[in-house]
C-alpha cells in the first residue's frame, strides 16, 4: 500500500470493526431465496464454549438482541464514542456443512447489511460476507456488491478447514484486490463442521478459549507468506479484526528463521516473511492488551509496528469493546495513524467520507 | 593484508574443498570448474564451521509453486542451520543479505595464493 499523508484531513476516528446483529434469524430470512429459505439454519449463539456471563454490553441491547438497532449502535457509537464512521462486519455461520445454505446465508446477509444499516446512515460501511468453501459463488458474490459504494471489504471466517493460503482460495483473493476489497479475517459464529478449537484437545473453561482461539490466525497469516499468495497478487490485503498482533512477533522471528534455512523448499517466497506484513496485513486493534502501565503500553505499541499496521477498533457490541480514548497516552501522530490514517490508506472507499 | 602461498593448485581438484590456516577459523578454498575461490570459515548467522557444508545448488522461482533446481556446484549450505552462500561472492541466498567473508584469491607459479 502507498502511503499518502493527505487522505486524513478531517476524520479523527474510524473504527474498522463493528458487528451488527439481525433481531431474529427471520430478519435474514427475509433476504433468503426459496427453497432455502424454507429450511432451518443455525442462529449466531452456537459457539464452542457459549460465554458464561454476557457476550455483548448490556446497554446495546434491542428486543433482548444486543448490536440489532441501528439507532442505538449510532448513538453509542456516534455520539458517546466519538467514532466519525464504522465498518460494519456482522457474523454468519461458520463452516455449515451445507455449503449452499452457507453462500446464501452470506448472500441474505448482504442484502440485509445493506438494506437495514447502510441505507440509513452515511457513516455506516460495510462487509460482503462470501463463503469461501465455495470459491464460484463467492467470486460472484463479490460481482454482485463491487460496485456498492459503501462495500469496503470482503470478510470470511477465521474458522476454516484449509488455511487460506491454499491453492483453491486463489481465485478468491486474486478477484477481490482486482476491485480492491481488502478481506477481513474474523472469528464466526459456528456452524456444525469446525474442527476442534485447539490440536490438542477442548480445553475446560471459556476463559481459556478465548484467550487462544484468535492466535489460529497465525496459520492463516504462514499460509499466505508460505504459498506466495503476497508474492503473486500485489495488492491483496488482509484484514486480522480479531486483533492479535502483539502475539504475532515471537511467532513470526521464528517463522523468520526456519524459513532462512528452509529458502529453497518455497522459493516463491522471495522476501524475509515479516517484510510482507507493511504491505500486505493489517489489524484491528481491540483485544490489544498489552502492559498495564500507561507508558509501557506506548512504547510497546511503538514495538509492534502500530504506526503501519495497527487501526482502531471498537469490537460494539462486544463486552471487549474497547473506546477510543484507549490510545489517548500514545503519542499523538502514532494516535492518528492508528485511528484514522491507516484505515483510511486501507479502505480507498472511506476517503470519499467527509 | 600480506599475501600468501597456501595451496599448490594440483592439491586442490575442480569440486573439491581444502582449509588452510588463516584467520580464526581457518579460511576454505573452493576450486568451482577450474576458479578458486577463499571464504572465511565461520558462518555470519552462528559462527558455524561453514566451508564443511555441502555444496550444492538452489531453486529459483517465477511464481507460487513453480520450482527450478538451478546454479548446482555454486552453492554452499553451512552445515549448522542450512543457510545458503554464494560460493563466488560469500552472499546469502535469502534476503536481507548476510555475507561470508572472502578473501581475493591469485595463481601465483602454480600456487594459490590469498590476501589475508
């Protein structure tokens, strides 16, 4: 990605990961084509480990369904969060093991974003949701909204049955950075078919998932770099909303160093893995814990390439739900790259915002 | 550096590799197709012993899964951690570029004969 140092001028905060919630599944259904919409599908609560307390702020809740109503997410979001506009990722279903419920789910999905939350606020952006098990369709899905001109990325869950590198995936990515869609890389709801959260075994309590689950999108990241995806394709982007990159360092100078000794087995790989990452990868930045005194935690967002890689985002609904005011002891140009400029050289769309 | 006489050019045959004396670690004479060339025994990674690794040649690539065995005999994989040298130059294979050191080599009446 170039850098261009205008494309700032007027926007404080962009906040690059919203997760919008139907009340219903009737309110997807409604977008769905017969004769599937006929049938039963999954809801968005199935997950390996259901949360034990609230997964969602208590305050943001509508009929009982938190992040469903656009009034409020504006509200909150707008006003009390100071956020200028947000892109909008709502979850689908994991991997079902119907494939074309699954596509069609992301279809209905679509159209809802669109019809329900994008129409009616112009600070609003959304995510083409695609089924990436089923490359034809999703390559036609993303046909279909390319063109949107509030469509600002693809997104595919973080739950997969091959890491993204693969082969079969490539005509998925070559196709979305032809129209210049960054894919976002996000933890779904679950479907049926997923495999076990860890390689060795279900670990006992929800804490324990969810500190590990997100570090799979390292695998996903290896895969890239090791398949040659970022040598091939010049300007895909990926997207890891599920924040995670102050676990990335120690994992990739090892992947670094093998990959040293290893040069010949892929020698499409032409460049030291971590040097893909400036061009090629960006993350979101709730879930970025980090060290608990305030100046450490400058420094060390300094450390993880924040000022490139890192964009803010809230994660509303979530109980993770991080403010804006979370960088306000970061220096203030390294706070303005991470929650506005960043996004906007990511996201070409957003620079028509004003 | 002075230069020295270290090798009669017969005791050293085309693919062949010979340590002489010099510096710390001793420095290894490669003789690739009839050119010799001298590099530092010390690997720039972890100070392994790298002259003793094979030599062998690499891959070279156009795109993702397209692999060419290429350069064969040019080569030098240290023997510790794999890391690739080109013989003639002492430079890593793989970005960024670590580099062997290498010493100017002469044929002197029938000797080898390095600076250093």
């Amino acid at each position: 990605m170039k850098a261009d140092s205008t494309v700032d001028a007027g926007v404080s905060v962009v906040d690059t990961a919203v997760h919008p919630y139907p009340r219903d599944p009737d309110e997807i259904r409604e977008y769905m084509r017969a004769p599937l919409s006929k049938l039963r599908f999954p809801g968005l609560d199935g997950y390996f480990y259901p949360p034990p307390k609230d997964e969602n702020r208590a305050d943001s809740a509508l009929d009982g369904t938190a992040g469903a109503d656009p009034d409020l997410a504006r509200r909150q979001l707008f006003a009390d969060t100071g956020v200028d506009c947000a892109i909008l990722l709502p979850v689908t279903r994991g991997l079902l093991p119907d494939v074309d419920m699954a596509s069609e789910l992301c279809s209905a999905t679509n159209e809802w974003l669109a019809a329900r939350w994008l129409a009616g606020d112009d600070r609003f952006y959304g995510s083409i949701r695609i089924n990436p098990a089923d490359p034809t369709r999703a390559i036609a899905e993303m046909d279909r909204w390319a063109d949107h001109p509030k469509m600002v990325q693809v997104a595919v869950p973080l739950q997969a049955h091959h890491p993204y590198g693969q082969r079969m995936y490539r005509p998925i990515w070559e196709r979305a950075a032809h129209h210049g869609l960054p894919v976002a890389v996000h933890a779904d709801s679950l479907g049926g078919n997923e495999f076990w959260p860890t390689s060795v075994g279900y670990p006992i309590y929800y804490v324990e998932y969810a500190a590990q689950y997100p570090i799979n999108y390292v695998v996903h990241l290896m895969s890239l770099i090791a398949e040659g995806v970022f040598e091939d394709i010049e300007n895909l982007v990926f997207v890891f909303a599920d924040g995670g990159i102050d676990m990335l360092f120690p994992l990739l100078w090892r992947f670094d160093s093998d990959w040293r000794a290893l040069r010949s087995v892929t020698p499409w790989v032409k460049r030291q893995p971590l040097t893909y990452l400036r061009d090629h990868v960006r993350f979101c930045s709730h879930r970025l814990e980090g060290p608990s005194d305030a100046n450490d935690y400058a420094r060390w967002i300094g450390e993880i390439d924040a000022e490139h890689l890192l964009m803010y985002s809230s994660n509303y609904p979530g109980v993770s739900f991080q403010p804006a005011d979370a960088f306000a002891a970061v220096p203030p140009a390294l706070r303005q790259r991470v929650l506005a400029t960043n996004a906007l050289q990511t996201y070409r769309r957003l620079r028509e915002f004003d | 550096m002075a230069e020295r006489r270290v090798c009669r050019v017969e005791d050293l045959p085309p693919g062949e590799m010979k340590i002489v004396p010099g510096g710390r670690w001793g420095i290894g004479l490669f003789n690739r197709g009839g050119s010799v060339y001298a590099l530092n025994n010390y690997c720039p990674h972890a100070g392994a012993p790298v002259c003793r690794g094979p030599v062998t040649g690499t891959t070279a690539s156009e795109s993702s899964y397209d692999s060419r065995w290429v350069r064969e005999g040019d080569i030098l994989r240290c023997p510790w951690h794999g890391w690739e040298f080109d013989i003639s130059t002492g430079q890593s294979v793989a970005e960024p570029v670590r580099r062997v050191k290498t010493y100017p080599v002469k044929i002197v009446e029938g000797w080898i004969v390095i600076e250093g």
